[in-house]
C-alpha cells in the first residue's frame, strides 16, 4: 500500500487547478490509506532540528525534575509530562492480545494557549529556557497547517461556506512529544509490550513528526497486516485520519491504524537494543463543543451510524479508558454515546 506524498505548496500558493488537485489526491489518500505524506510544507529542517533538540533537553532532565509539570491523568485533556508506561492506548482496541499490550513512552503534552480552563504546565529549568516559546510557535503553525488542510477537504467535497473549517476553530489540540526508551528487541517479541500499540487518534487529523530511528508501520488495507512508514527523512511530514473525520464523513473515511514497533531492519534478531526513538504528534481537535456526530452531507442517503456527541465529550470518553478511569459518573454520561458494533469496528 502505497502512501503519497503530495506537495502541500500547490495548495498554499498554486493555480487554481493545482489546488484542486492536491485537494482531490489528499481526499483520495485519506480514503484509500487513511494516511498522506506532505513535501513543502511550513517547517525547515532548522526548525525540525530545533524540535527535537527540544525534546531532547526536556526528557533528558531527571525524573523527580520533569514530574514537576504532572499530567493529571484522566478523562481531561493532557498537559505536562506523563511517566513512562502510564498511557495504554491499546485498550481502545477490539482485540484482547492488543488491550494488553503495555506502551513504552513518555510524552510531555501542550494544549492552546488561550485555554485558561486547563492551563498547560511548563518546565522552569534554566537549562529548558526558551522551550515554552518554541512550542508555543510551533503549536501555531500546526494548527494553521491543519486548518489548510480542512479547507483542502472542503475544496474535494464541494463545500463552499467554510462550514468544515468553523468546526475547528479554536481548536483544542493536543501537541505531544513522544520519547521512547531504548528496549530490547526480545522483550518486543512478548507480544505483550509495545512502543506503542495499535490505534487510531481522537480527532480528524494528526501531523507527525519522526526522528531517523524507525519503527512507525501502519495498516495495509489491502492485506489486513501492518507494513513500515519509515521516514524519508526527518523534514517529512505524515498526516493520518483520526475517529472524527470517520465520524463527520459517517464512516466513509476510516482512521489510519497505526503503531510503533521493533524497526525493520531489527525484527529477526535476537539479543539487541532497539535504540531511543522521538516524534512530535500534533493531534488536531475540532472546537469543544463542535458535535463530532455526522455530517449533512454524509447522511443524506443513509443513517447516521454514530450519535451526536461533543468534541469534548468524546476525547474525555477516551482518555478514561487509556487512562483506566474507573468512574461511575462518566459510564453514565457515556452510555448513551457508545457505538453502533459496525462504528466500533470501524475505529478498531
């Protein structure tokens, strides 16, 4: 399964022909693949560079040192450092061997600035001086970039009163920069340890970011396995669908399934390291209290296989269940929000 790279200038500052051809071959990836890769897009290699030295300074920090910006884990929105094997995205899953894989990471979150109702935490080390203005511009071209690109699904589905991309501003993303841990290869093979398991984000899209190290493989459609993303180098960017567009588009586009592994070139071996591994994931989210319940458009000749349910709503469904919240008052508010078994498997 072949994943495109398209040129996301055409876009930005192309003819008019151009623009409807990226438009139309990222829409066309997005069905085929769940996923597209971008060239010329809005971040250098200086910049590129910047973040993950970044990443590096901060999770380089002792442990007690980077615990003091806790993520309160739980059904509300990630902010400052989470500890090493606490985040289980694989019990979103459908299988019972993926939902008891434990994921070995840790990641420090950011969400908007303007969002003074959960405020972000950041490190105040003299030696991470100047972090927090980086990512906070960082985070801003981000979200400019995944706003193109709404405007760009606009352009492919004829939408015309910019009602896509009202849905998503302000967003409420979540940037997220992952460390991975060197591990052995060997505690990989368990099969109950993974860097990161077998999943789908929460929103419409995700840009992601990865350094040299490898690993990333998603879900080929045409054969029901997963098969290596590497990095063409560390200036790509790799755009996959998340549960919302599968959502809005009423199940016509599927999100892009995808994990961290054991790099190709190790799988096999025996009584090796896999080396550290880094990514910055900008996990784009529409508006709070936007419905992430069917489009119009996309229910016009069918019905609607999902329920109305807020932005908001459905990331703090999710977030209980990778963070194990066993809470009685979210079962409830969530129980009239659960799936139809066709939706479900559609987000597996």
């Amino acid at each position: 399964m072949a994943v495109p790279t398209l040129n996301y200038s055409h876009f930005i500052s192309g003819t008019k022909e151009q623009r409807e051809t990226f438009s139309h071959e990222l829409l066309d990836s997005f069905e085929r693949t769940g996923f597209a890769k971008l060239k010329a897009h809005a971040f250098n290699t200086q910049e590129l560079t910047e973040l993950f030295n970044w990443g590096n300074k901060f999770f380089d920090q002792p442990l007690d040192v980077k615990n003091r910006i806790p993520n309160e884990t739980g059904p509300r929105p990630m902010r400052g450092y989470t500890p090493w094997r606490v985040e289980e995205v694989g019990k979103l899953h459908h299988d019972a061997q993926v939902r008891i894989m434990k994921d070995s990471k840790e990641h420090f979150d950011q969400g908007p600035e303007y969002d003074t109702e959960y405020p972000n935490k950041w490190p105040q080390e003299p030696e991470l001086l100047g972090f927090q203005d980086f990512m906070e511009e960082f985070y801003r071209k981000c979200d400019s970039v995944c706003l193109t690109l709404m405007k760009a699904l606009e352009v492919a589905w004829g939408i015309d009163d910019g009602s896509l991309v009202a849905r998503c501003i302000p967003s409420a993303t979540d940037l997220r920069l992952t460390h991975y841990p060197t591990i052995p290869v060997d505690e990989m093979k368990s099969g109950s340890t993974s860097r990161i398991a077998p999943h789908t984000d929460f929103g419409p899209i995700t840009l992601l970011f990865q350094d040299s190290t490898g690993g990333l493989e998603i879900e080929d459609r045409t054969s029901n396995t997963f098969v290596p993303l590497p990095p063409t180098d560390t200036t790509e960017m790799i755009v996959n669908v998340g549960d919302t567009l599968t959502r809005w588009t009423n199940g016509k586009i599927t999100g892009g399934i995808h994990q961290v592994t054991t790099p190709e070139s190790m799988k096999g071996e025996s009584g090796l390291v896999i080396p550290p591994r880094m990514s910055m994931a900008y996990l784009f989210k529409a508006e709070r209290n936007t419905s992430v319940g069917p489009l119009p458009k996309f229910v016009a000749q069918e019905p609607a296989k999902y329920p109305e349910i807020t932005a908001f709503e459905f990331q703090r469904w999710k977030n209980s269940i990778v963070y194990n919240v066993e809470d009685e008052e979210h079962a409830r508010t969530f129980d009239r929000f659960i799936e139809t078994p066709k939706a479900i498997k559609l987000q597996a």
